[in-house]
C-alpha cells in the first residue's frame, strides 16, 4: 500500500498483517480522492476506523490542511504512528486512540469538511457513526459523506437515517462507496 497523490507520492505505508483489517483497495481509494479532488485542499478531513491510517494520510497529502484518525485497535495506532512518521505529517494529523462513538460523543468539536467511514464490514457502525454525527451536529449541507461497504442491505439502512440523503453509489467490486448529504 502506497501513498497515490501529493507531497507524500509514492511512500510505501506499514499495514497491518492478518485478517483483523482490510485495506481499502487503491483502485477505490484513487476513484474516491478523484471524486472529491476539488474539495480536498485546505479542508479537514475525518477518517473513522481508520485501519493504517491511508485513507487519512492520503488526504493530507493531497491537500488537506488536518486530518483527523479516529482507530481502536492497538496494533492499528501502532501502524498508524508509523505511518505518520513516514510521511512526515505530524503536524497535520491528529490521532485519536479510542472507539469511535466515545470520538463523536466526547471529543469530536469541529464539523470536519470531509468524512470517511469505513468500519469492518459485518458491523452497523457505520450507521450508529453517522446518526451521532447529526445528533452531535457535526454535518453541514457542505459535509461530504461517504460510506465504504461491501452490504448491499447498508443502502437501505442508510436511506432511513433522517434527513440524509444519498447522492450516489459508486460500485468496485464487492466494495460500494456510498456519498450521502445531510438535507434541511
């Protein structure tokens, strides 16, 4: 795994061996920075369950004036650390070590410009994730959203969530990147 784009282009990033993770693939991490290229410079960027940490360190490397990683696992924050290192973006990075819903609950202040769910895929987290995001008032109508999952059942479940709406699907795979937008 590699940073794409950027300052950081082409640095190789630690991950994570076993099954615990699963990085997010660099045909999709490349479609989605694309989609959101116009969007990325000077904004802060969320990344919840944030595995190695790429998805988050991408971002700062394209443009994003912070990035904010939300991970539990200690062997995660460990590759993450790592990871920052590498790069050199420990002044753009803030590494939050816990659960995300403890973040969004007790931690989370500024309404981040950009946010990436990505939580193991057999879990609801995403859909507790961004009910507390509209609870904590974190979403603007600006916000962009995006879920990675691989549950075709999560669409669903994502289109009950009051006053989100979803924008658009892109399909890789077993993976889908759904964007949703606050509404009113």
């Amino acid at each position: 795994m590699r940073i794409i784009a950027g300052k950081a282009r082409g640095t190789k990033l630690y991950t994570l061996e076993g099954l615990e993770t699963r990085p997010t693939l660099d045909r999709v991490k490349e479609s989605f920075f694309n989609i959101i290229q116009n969007e990325i410079t000077d904004s802060v960027f969320l990344d919840l369950f944030s595995g190695s940490g790429a998805i988050g360190l991408e971002a700062v490397s394209r443009g994003a004036k912070k990035t904010i990683l939300c991970e539990k696992s200690n062997k995660a924050i460990n590759i993450i650390k790592k990871n920052i290192e590498k790069t050199h973006f420990e002044k753009q990075v803030e590494l939050y070590e816990g659960d995300y819903e403890k973040y969004l609950i007790e931690k989370a202040k500024e309404k981040p410009d950009i946010i990436y769910i990505d939580p193991p895929y057999k879990t609801d987290y995403a859909i507790r994730a961004v009910e507390l995001l509209q609870e904590k008032q974190l979403l603007t109508k600006e916000t962009i959203l995006v879920v990675e999952t691989d549950r075709e059942e999560m669409i669903e479940m994502l289109k009950n969530i009051n006053k989100i709406d979803i924008e658009k699907i892109k399909k890789y795979g077993r993976a889908s990147l759904i964007f949703l937008r606050k509404i009113a």
